[in-house]
C-alpha cells in the first residue's frame, strides 16, 4: 500500500513545501487541503506515512494523536505527523528544530536576552518556547489586545531580540512592518517567519541599522528536513539544510539591472533570458502599457515628475514578484523607495558601459543631456543600490555569463552588515 506524504491544511495554495520535500527525496509529497468535517475521517486512514500541518490544523489535529512528542506537548501544537509500523499516530513540532536553526544561521542568540514575540498564534507559541528553551531571561508577547499590545511597546524598549510571528509584510502586502525597530534601541537581532518577501519591511530596516538578522526560510527548510527525519526514521547528512536552502534562494532571487540609459540593460536582459529560461520584465514596458503611451509622451504631458510617479508604484509592484529578470529604467535609483522594492527579493547588478558609447535616441533625459554631468549625479545612487557592477564593453553574451556565475554563486547570500550603513535603506540617498 502507497503512503500518504504531504502539507496538511485548508487552503493552501502555493506552498514550497512540495519542492523542499521532493528535493529531500520524496517524491510523492504533495498538498492535501481538507475542510474542518473532513479532519477526522482523513487522520484515522492507515496509509498515512508523513504529514506536516499547517494553519489551521495545528492543534485540531492533536485529539486524534496516539503519541504527543514532549516539545509538541510543551509548545501546543503539532506540525509533523507520522503513523508508525504498530499503527499508532505520532505528533511532532519540527517548527521548534526550525527556529532554532533560523536563530543560530543569523547569528542571533536568546542566552540572557529579553525577547519580544510579535503575534500570538501558533509560530508565536513555538518561537515563545524555544527563546525560553535558549535561555531567554524574560518572553513578551505583543498582540492587538492585551497588557502589552502595539499601543505600549514602549514598556519593552529593553527588549534586545524582536521576532515577527504574524503575517504583516507578508506577499502580496509587501511594504508593511509591525513595529518600527527604533521602538527598541537596545535590539540586537531581528527574526521574521515571513519567507516571501525575502526582505520584509521589517528586515529592511533591521539591514539598514546594522542588526543581524533572518527571514523565514531557513526556518522553513530545516523544519521540513526535521520532518523528513521522523517520517523515513533516517539523520539527513550535515549540510542537508543549506544545499535546499541555495537551491530555493537562487530560484526564488530577481536578477534585477540596474545602470545608465542605454548602457545595454534590454540587450543584456534578452541574452540572460535566453540563458536562464527567467521571465524577463522590463518596467519601463510596463509603464508604457499602463500609461497607454510612450515615455517621451509621458514626459511632454507631465514632465518628469509624472514618470517617476509611474515609475515607483510598477517597480513596487515587480519587485513583489519571485525568480524574475527585471530590467530597470536609468532613473530608477533617484527614488530611495526603489531601492526597498527590488533589494526585498532581488540581487541587483549594475551595468557600466563608457559613456561615448551610450545611445540617446528615444530617452528624453538623455537627449541633448551632459551624460558625463548625469554620471557624476547618479554614480554613488548606482553604488549604493548595487550588490555587483559588471563591466559591459564586451560581448553581450560575455556580459550575460559574467552575471549568470556571479547569481549562481552569491544569489544565497547577505548583504554584508558593513556596507548598510550607505544604503537608501538606511535614509543617506536623496529622491
């Protein structure tokens, strides 16, 4: 008889838990969405191998368990099931395993340091009792109501690790953040569930103040590497976590450009679509669609201040997207609130081609303009939104290869803490 392995819950949608298991090397792992009424029938079948639960089953699932794993028993809820060989129903919370890997990548530590737990639902319940587990001196809970609630967060301006367990930044309302991190001067790390965006609001600011910090994704794969270990009885190798994690890092990563007019971003961007088989967006395309003009008309309507009103509200929305190609206007970097919109899920690359060899033809700003003067003007901008610069005076496809090792290589990484403080993140960078 065939097992039963997948994600557990009631609407799922698009989930990466399915990829993160089949990668592990289940490959009938799937997503099993059920209403309410349909939990108990499900959860007493036999063929049941491997289950994890999410929202909103993690504690209706626990009457129907033979066996209740003491760190499920003391958090409350359960994410992993597993029926063993003598029929009986395991219950697990690899959320915990998750948590603790996410904390100890970013560098953060709990030992001796208060906490404050933003949410109170089931990931507040697990991040509560492992900042306990982890030596934390004082756990607070900030939820809408309550005594510590949003409206009083200065009672726990002492707090030294902020951890974010509710939704707020989430895809698609990218943008928002709980709590401002200046609320907290003596913070030392910040921790966030949310893995889409890579960079919630949150994040941002705790990367433009320096703070270490961590989205939700090593969480994510650790726990289903956790998960995996409970359902085939098996330790998956050291190092199990981080090849699944590169893996989804570099799939789920824009690959934005970014560099003077003409300095061969659509020519660059076809030959890397080519390559990489990525969706290659170009929003200045998109601003042309929506205006239903083009931009030299958009800019004799409404000057320049008309096109960079478009320009900020479709690279918000393009930079919400995940795995794309986006090619960016010259002008882009002269709004810091672009910066936010393509760093929360991107690695962006700046393209540098002499400036004699930068065509006009059809760029407003660029016609009869001192190119060498606009240079001068938007250098550092490029610098501080860039992750790399990459020569384009060569061959395209040369070009087009150089960007493609370098994501391969980096698209995992973290911006260094070193280089936040000239980021328009951090507010040094003038619209």
């Amino acid at each position: 008889m065939d097992k039963i392995y997948g994600l557990l819950g009631r609407k799922l949608g698009h989930s990466w838990s399915v990829p993160i298991h089949k990668a592990l090397g289940c490959e009938g792992y799937r997503l099993i969405e059920l209403e309410p009424e349909e939990l108990p029938d499900f959860l007493r079948r036999g063929d049941i191998g491997g289950l994890n639960v999410t929202i909103p089953y993690k504690r209706d699932v626990i009457p129907y368990c033979d066996v209740i794993d003491e760190m499920a028993a003391a958090i409350g809820s359960v994410n992993t099931l597993v029926r063993r060989a003598d029929g009986k129903l395991y219950a697990y919370n690899t959320d915990a395993a998750g948590f603790r890997y996410m904390a100890a990548r970013a560098g953060i530590s709990f030992a001796g340091r208060k906490a404050v737990i933003l949410g109170s639902g089931g990931a507040s319940l697990t991040a509560r009792a492992v900042a306990a587990q982890l030596g934390s001196w004082e756990v607070v809970v900030i939820s809408r109501s309550g005594p510590d609630n949003y409206q009083n967060l200065s009672r726990h301006a002492d707090a030294e690790i902020v951890v974010n367990t509710t939704p707020v930044g989430m895809y698609p309302h990218n943008g928002a953040a709980p709590v401002d991190l200046t609320a907290f001067p003596a913070c030392q790390g910040v921790l966030d569930v949310v893995y889409n965006p890579r960079r919630t609001a949150l994040l941002l600011q705790a990367e433009a103040l320096g703070l270490p910090y961590s989205d939700g994704l090593p969480m994510l794969v650790a726990q289903a590497v956790a998960a995996e270990e409970f359902f085939f009885d098996k330790v998956i190798p050291a190092g199990g976590n981080e090849r699944i994690l590169s893996l989804l890092r570099r799939d789920a990563t824009n690959l934005v450009l970014i560099g003077m007019p003409g300095c061969g971003k659509t020519t660059v961007g076809a030959a890397l679509a080519a390559l990489t088989g990525r969706e290659a967006i170009d929003i200045d395309q998109r601003i042309v669609e929506r205006a239903g003009c083009s931009i030299p008309e958009i800019f004799a309507q409404g000057g320049e201040a008309a096109f960079r009103a478009l320009e900020q509200e479709e690279t918000a929305e393009a930079g919400k997207l995940s795995g794309k190609l986006l090619l960016t206007g010259g002008g882009v970097v002269k709004d810091p609130r672009n910066y936010a919109a393509l760093h929360q899920n991107g690695r962006i690359y700046q393209l540098i081609r002499a400036l004699d060899a930068l065509p006009t033809d059809g760029r407003p700003l660029s016609q009869g303009a001192d190119l060498a003067a606009m240079w001068t003007e938007r250098a550092p901008l490029y610098e501080q939104f860039r992750d790399a610069a990459i020569d384009n005076n060569g061959a395209v496809a040369d070009t087009a290869a150089a960007i493609w090792r370098d994501f391969c290589e980096h698209s995992g990484d973290e911006r260094p803490e070193s280089e936040h403080a000239g980021h328009p993140a951090a507010g040094n960078i003038r619209p």
